[in-house]
C-alpha cells in the first residue's frame, strides 16, 4: 500500500512561497504552450493572411495574452484558446493595416537552407496559396485553414469560432468550391502562359 503524498511544485527550499511555486508553475506552462502550439499559431496567422513579420508580432501578442490569462484557460482547451486567440489578434491587425497606408514594397527574408531554384519555387507556390486564399471570404478562410491545413475538425473548429456545426459545414463546403475554382483558374493562367 503506498501513501500519495502530493509532491511541492518547487523543490523544498524554506525561502520559496507557495506564490512563487505557483508563478514558477505558470512560467512552465507558458513555455511548454509555445515549445507545442507556436508553429501551429504561426501557420494560423499566416494563413488567415497576416505578413510573415505581422505574424511573427501577432504570434507573440497570443502567447502574451495566454500568460495573462493562463489561470482561466483549462489545460485541455488550451490549443482551442491560442487559435481563437490567434484569430481575433490577426483580425485585429488587418483592421489596423487597412487604415494605414501600405508599403510598396515588402521583401519576405527566406530561410537559409533550400537552393536558390528551390526558394523560387517555394516563394511562387506560396505567392499563389496566398492569392487562393486572398479570393476566400474571412470565415470561411478560417475554416478552411483550420480543418483542411491544421488538421482540426469540424466540432473543434465550431468549438473554438463558437459556431454552429453546420455553419462550420456550409463555410467550408463554400471554402473549398471557392479553392478549387481559383486553383483552376491559376492553373489555366498558366497554362495560357506556356502555350
């Protein structure tokens, strides 16, 4: 027979306060969020159509108000609560970009690794995903982004938009008949070109 004793989150030390177990607490959650969700947040911004930098920013702003918010977030929902977080802060950030002025030019830095040839590749594939996605409504972007590029599904999507799941249905039937008819588009375009 064995005694559960429960284990102090810090190690036994007669300085450490219980608040200060439970900030040290905190602070591991805080970084084990971001070790497992910050790609996840990222592609999300990304998608829903925020520049690499307005990403980057934005993904930092999620992870921020999870930390002010961390004692109300339950651990299971927490991926639930950094997309729907993710969402509001990249509508937030398109708003502010429409009433500033635009740049004329944008340069987005690639990663280092892949061959020239490749980074061209990659960039014009990613210039065309993002016209695709441009000619989507927002919500049904969303969740097209979210069911069919991260994987989610429909209930969790309705879950965390707080939709019904027949709205999540119908936006990504739409999504998806939208998608595919810019894809063929492009894909006579350039045919056209070549012939």
């Amino acid at each position: 027979m064995s005694l559960a004793v429960p284990l102090p989150c810090c190690w036994p030390d007669p300085a450490t306060s219980a608040s200060e177990c439970e900030v040290a607490s905190e602070e591991d959650r805080i970084l084990r969020a971001v070790r497992q969700h910050l790609s996840l947040v990222f592609r999300v911004l990304r998608r829903v159509g925020l520049s690499v930098e307005d990403a980057d920013e934005a993904a930092q702003d999620v992870f921020m108000v999870l930390a002010r918010r961390t004692a109300e977030v339950p651990g299971p929902a927490e991926r639930a609560f950094l997309v729907s977080t993710a969402l509001r802060v990249a509508s937030d950030r398109r708003r502010q970009q429409a009433s500033r002025p635009t740049s004329a030019l944008t340069v987005e830095l690639p990663s280092p690794d892949p061959a020239p040839d490749e980074l061209v590749e990659l960039r014009r594939a990613r210039a065309q995903l993002d016209e695709v996605l441009d000619a989507i409504t927002p919500e049904q972007r969303t969740v097209f982004v979210l069911v069919e590029m991260e994987g989610f599904s429909a209930p969790e999507v309705a879950s965390t938009l707080g939709i019904p799941l027949g709205t999540v249905a119908s936006r990504l039937r739409k999504a998806r008949e939208n998608f595919d008819s810019m894809v063929r588009r492009l894909h006579s375009l350039g045919q056209q070109r070549v012939g």
